[in-house]
C-alpha cells in the first residue's frame, strides 16, 4: 500500500462551511456555541473555533461534515488532510462515539492491508534445516504438543477402514466427521461400505 493509499478519503469530499472570522457555530466535539478565530493550514482548510465565553482553547470546529469525516475515514487520512495530531483524532473519536482502532471503514481497511502485508512477507519462507531443527528441540523441551487442540492432529487416516466399515463408525473412530470421512473417501477413489 502507497502512502497516497494509506491517506486515501474514502467518503470524500468533505466541504469546508461558509464561515467567517467572527462568525457563530455550534461545535459538535465541544458540545456548545463557539465563535471562529481563524482558518486551519491543513489540506483541506478548516474554521478554528473557541468555546463563547472562554479565553483560548481553540481547535477545529467539528461540525457534521468533520464529524462524518471522523466516523468514516482512517484516523491517518483525518491526521493528514486536517492537519492534526493523532491525539486530536482520537479524541474526536471518542466524544463522537467511534469505538476501538478498528471503529471506522478507513481504519478496518488499513488493519486489513497491514495483515495481509504481513502475511505475504511471512508466507512462503522457508526454513534452513537448522532453524527446523531449533524450533523442533524447543517445542519439545516446551512441551508444545499440549496446546494442540483434540482432533487437530488425531490418528491418520486408516486405508483399511475406507470402505470396509461405515463412515459414520470409522468417523466415531479416527474423530471425524462422517462428512469429513466420505469426502477422504470419494477423494482415494474408495467405494462406501454400503455401496
């Protein structure tokens, strides 16, 4: 994934409201009436705002079109064409109701590319014999088999048992399916018992 990929706006574009210094506003995030101060510098340039009746605190106003934003996009494209910190996004997040990392559209394809990125740098690698041997002398020093779940690596398939006993029985005996069995059977080529 690019960089112009991880910042990609997914529910874009956002509009920027026709708002003035001095002008007047109710700020989603502060949950009140706020006055303009300024204009951001961020990509997408933003009203500033404070909370009526205060003395500094100024931020962006949140209005629903930031908040739509917040919802939807990954907190990397906010950062970047906002022009805030992550802190200020997660913030946001919150006070608006987005749960976890994983809480909007953006950031579940962001988690998707990274794992997916992850798995293909892993997959297919392969082991020198040492480093096989390594990893077998620790899971056996670690005792690793008991973590395996039942049936996960239960008896190995037994060719005299395919189609001279009903699937149902040799299922009952190796821990398979009777499903699972007639498919290992139909796949050898082995006619049922009842067949």
């Amino acid at each position: 994934m690019t960089d112009g990929d991880r910042v990609k706006l997914l529910h874009g574009p956002y509009t920027s409201p026709a708002l003035r210094r001095g002008d007047r506003a109710t700020c989603l995030f502060r949950d009140a009436d706020v006055v303009i101060t300024a204009w951001s510098g961020g990509r997408i340039p933003w009203p500033r705002c404070r909370a009526l009746g205060r003395r500094g605190g100024s931020g962006l106003l949140v209005n629903e079109e930031l908040a739509r934003a917040v919802r939807t996009e990954s907190a990397a494209a906010v950062m970047y064409w906002w022009g805030v910190t992550e802190g200020v996004v997660w913030g946001w997040r919150k006070a608006l109701g987005v749960e976890g990392r994983a809480g909007t559209e953006g950031s579940r394809r962001l988690i998707r590319a990274a794992a997916l990125a992850g798995a293909v740098a892993c997959r297919g690698r392969r082991l020198s014999p040492e480093q096989v041997e390594h990893r077998r002398r620790t899971a056996l020093a670690l005792s690793l088999w008991r973590h395996l779940r039942p049936g996960y690596h239960g008896p190995l398939w037994t060719m005299a048992q395919l189609g001279k006993i009903p699937d149902e029985e040799v299922a009952a005996r190796i821990g398979r399916t009777p499903n699972a069995v007639r498919v290992k059977r139909g796949r050898l080529g082995i006619r049922g018992a009842s067949d």
